[in-house]
C-alpha cells in the first residue's frame, strides 16, 4: 500500500492530538538503498538578459504544456517554463528594472507568483493575477532587496497544487554587490537544488491522486527533475541552494556520514554568520544555503532523514556527490555574512490560528479582505498551529523568527525568512516586516504552502496602505463573481 493510502487516518489522529501515524510500502519507507546514482544532475539554463536601450531586462516566460523524460526511458504529460518541465534560472541584480512576459501558452488559466520577491501587489503573481490561456501578463518592477534565493511558481486559487506539481516553477536568483566572497560560480560550485517529490504510474505518467490529509506525497524524489541524480564535485566547497518545491513533502537534510556543514542563508538573504548544522529541517516553499566541504575523491549521498513530523516519513537519498581526485581550491568561509540590522516589531500583534483547513476558523474569499497594515510596519505575528503540521508563508514580507513555543530558534533559524514550518500544537512568533508599496485595492497573501491546505481554502490575504488611512480602507473588494 501506499503512504498516500493511511494519510486520511493520520489526518483525522491529527485532529484528535495524535500525529507520526506511519505508512507501509515504498513511500512511507523512503528509497535509501535503492538508487544507482546514474544520471548526472540536470542544471536549470540561466536566464539573464542585458538590460535593453531603455535600461529594463526583459524575461520571455513561456508557460507551456510538454512531455519530459522523468522515469528513464518512459516519458510523462509535464508542464513547463521555457521548455516541457520546470523552468529557466532567473537572475538580476539590486537596482535593475526588469521587466516579465509571461505568456500562457496552456489551456486554462494560471498565474506566475515570485515568492520571496518584494514588489507592488499587483506584480505579485497571486490569485488576483490570473493569466487566461492565450494572453500575456507584463509585471515590471525595480529589485530592490538584498541578495536572496527566490523562486517562482503558479498560484491560481484552488489549482496551485496541481500547477506546480505539473512543472511551472524554477528558482529565482537576487545578486547584491554587498554580497560576500562565497562560491558564485553556477552549476560549478554555487549549485541549485529544487527538491520534489513525485508519484508514478506503471507507464511513467505523474500520478495526481492528491487525496489524503496533506495531498501528494510520492514515492520518488527528483532533484531539478532528475531522478536517481549524481553531481560531479570539481571545487573544495560548494555551495547549494536548495529549495523545497514540493506539494507537502518536508525534508530534514544532512549527508549520510552526518557530517558538519554551514547554512549561509535562507528565504529572504544570508546569515549574520554561517551556522553549523548535521541536518536543516525544509518545508515546502522555504529556501537554505549550505555550503559544503569536499575531499578529493570522496564520495558521500545528500539524504532526506525521518523527522518527528507528519509530513517527514521514511529517508530519501537525494543525492551522491561524487568529488574529482582533484579539486580546486574555494576561499575560507567568511566569519559574517550580512550585517542587516534585526527586525525589531513594534507593539501591534496579530494572532492567526491555522485550523485543518481555514485561518482564524475561516476559509479563503477572494472578495474578504483579512488585514490592513501600514506601509514600512514592523509587527508580531503569532502563529497558533492547533492541529497537525502546517507552515505559513507571508508574501512581500521579510520575517525572523522571535521564539517556538517560548525557546529560541536554533541558529540557521535566525536570518530573514517569508516562510516558516510550523509543527502540529505548536506556536511560532514572528517579527513582521511591510514593505512600502501601497495599494488599497490589491492584496497580498499570507497562506499554508502546504499546497493543497492551501487550495483548500487555508489562506487570507491583507492590503499595505498609506500609514493613517487603515480605517478609512474598505474590507471588501470589489469582485463580483470572482471564484472564493
């Protein structure tokens, strides 16, 4: 039987206290063991345009329906950007204008969303964004964050879940001059890592059987779309960045001779400090950089290891990083990182309680807005998770964790993050920073990225506004007919 098969049962032991209740077969079991390592890691193509006469870097986005070898030697119906599965490597810089043509070449509409990217709500690629079959969607915007490891994928209302699942995603990559001396060069030593779990049938097609408490949890895992992958190591250090894009999956990663590491960075930028760590627990949506340190011609396999949590069953291998005899020699690790001062909240608290479900006891309406926030607020969320595992991701924002249950979060948990997992009866406090973009009229969202908790309904959504006029904003949008 398949982990998807007892997932119902633990949803329903959720609601009761009871979490961890454990499947049988291949995917509650995990692949360690099963895996030959045979098919070099597929490295995304870079996209990164020079900037035209008018200054602005145009990026041509094709959504598009293909069909792409997963399995070897069997190909599946997939999605993609730019090609028949997952997408292109954005990359722009601080300062630059740039400019997206996405065009939505499938047969029902999408959206394209830029998760981690600060920009004016109506750029932001959520649901209010819909992109029909057939029509272009043109979002232009200054970057104008730090260095950060961003990504983009569908967010269609109800549909997210499949979109993503499909292919429509790719990672999204912010520079900054300020940035300090780590391994920078792509596909070499600073390596991107999309991390996804699939389910196959017996002919190779991906299986979209999203029942059960968390949805699609499969039985096979692909990094950057390659199953059963290997990596060439040809550097003393590596970096990857590595992004948890899968529909519910949540990974604790580590190697398996467990040795020591370092995070660099998360969501929204690096560390103050690169933090030591064996293993880094990442759930869907949240983004780590790691750096590594390799040995000529030592070979060692990234591992996804069995957590305490709902959504972490079974040990995946990931990975085999197979180093050169020889290697080229990385610079030291800088001691400091970022020197971003903290984000200190100011009194206003908001509370969110995530039911099964619903936020607050209630579900997602298009029409209803849930918040209004002064433009440039730094605020307390509070982040009450009565049932089983959920995360929550805010869009726009920047967040750090303030505590987990009242105890600090461990160092690599300390930088600036947009998302965050948040385990079953637990409750998280974040320290909230708003962005200056106003709009009483588009909202942003704040929701589960546990994608289908999410298409469920598990979302709410909050305007910035000029500072004064929170109560003159009306709660209600003007949407007549729009899906909730």
């Amino acid at each position: 039987m398949r982990r998807r098969g007892f997932l119902t049962l633990t949803g329903l032991l959720g609601l009761a206290g009871v979490v961890g209740v454990t499947g049988c077969g291949a995917g509650a079991g995990g692949n360690t063991g099963t895996l030959a390592f045979t098919n070099r890691l597929r490295i995304p193509p870079v996209l990164d345009p020079v900037p035209g006469p008018d200054g602005v870097k145009r990026f041509p986005l094709h959504l598009r329906a293909g069909r792409a070898e997963l399995l070897p030697g069997k190909t599946a119906s997939t999605w993609g950007v730019n090609g028949d599965h997952l997408g292109p490597t954005l990359r722009a810089r601080r300062g630059d204008r740039v400019a997206m043509g996405v065009v939505n070449q499938l047969t029902e509409a999408t959206t394209l969303h830029w998760h981690g990217v600060r920009l004016p709500a109506v750029m932001d690629g959520g649901p209010h964004q819909m992109i029909e079959p057939g029509a272009t969607w043109n979002p232009e915007w200054t970057v104008d964050q730090p260095a950060a490891t961003c990504w983009y994928h569908p967010h269609p209302h109800g549909m997210t879940s499949r979109h993503v699942y499909r292919g429509l995603a790719g990672m999204f990559i912010l520079d900054d001059d300020r940035a300090p001396d780590l391994p920078g060069t792509y596909g070499v030593d600073d390596v991107p890592l999309i991390v996804q779990d699939k389910e196959f049938t017996a002919d190779g097609e991906l299986d979209e059987a999203f029942g059960g408490t968390f949805g699609l949890l499969g039985d096979d895992v692909l990094v950057n779309g390659t199953y059963d992958p290997y990596f060439e190591v040809t550097t003393t250090k590596v970096r990857f960045r590595v992004l948890n894009g899968s529909n519910a999956h949540v990974y604790s990663i580590g190697f398996a001779d467990n040795r020591t590491f370092h995070v660099v960075g998360s969501d929204a930028g690096l560390l103050a400090a690169p933090a030591p760590v064996q293993r880094f627990r990442i759930s869907p949506g949240e983004r780590f950089e790691v750096v590594v340190d390799f040995t000529p011609g030592e070979q060692v396999v990234l591992r996804g290891f069995a957590g305490d949590s709902d959504v972490e069953e079974g040990e995946y291998d990931l990975l085999k990083l197979i180093a050169a005899a020889n290697l080229e020699p990385s610079p030291d690790l800088p001691a400091t990182l970022a020197d971003l001062p903290p984000i200190v909240p100011g009194a206003k608290v908001r509370r969110f309680t995530l039911g099964g479900s619903d936020i607050n006891g209630k579900d997602m309406d298009m029409t209803r807005v849930d918040e209004v926030v002064p433009a440039g607020a730094r605020e307390v969320w509070e982040v009450d998770n009565i049932t089983f595992s959920h995360n929550f991701h805010i869009h726009e924002v920047a967040f750090t964790v303030l505590d987990v249950d009242g105890e600090a979060p461990p160092e690599h948990l300390r930088g600036r993050k947009d998302t965050v997992f948040v385990e079953g009866r637990t409750k998280v406090r974040l320290a909230v920073e708003f962005g200056t973009h106003t709009d009483p009229k588009t909202p942003y969202m704040y929701h589960c990225h546990i994608l289908k908790h999410e298409d469920k309904g598990m979302m709410g959504q909050f305007l910035i506004v000029a500072p004064g006029t929170e109560d003159q904003t009306p709660r209600t949008l003007a949407m007549a007919g729009h899906p909730h």
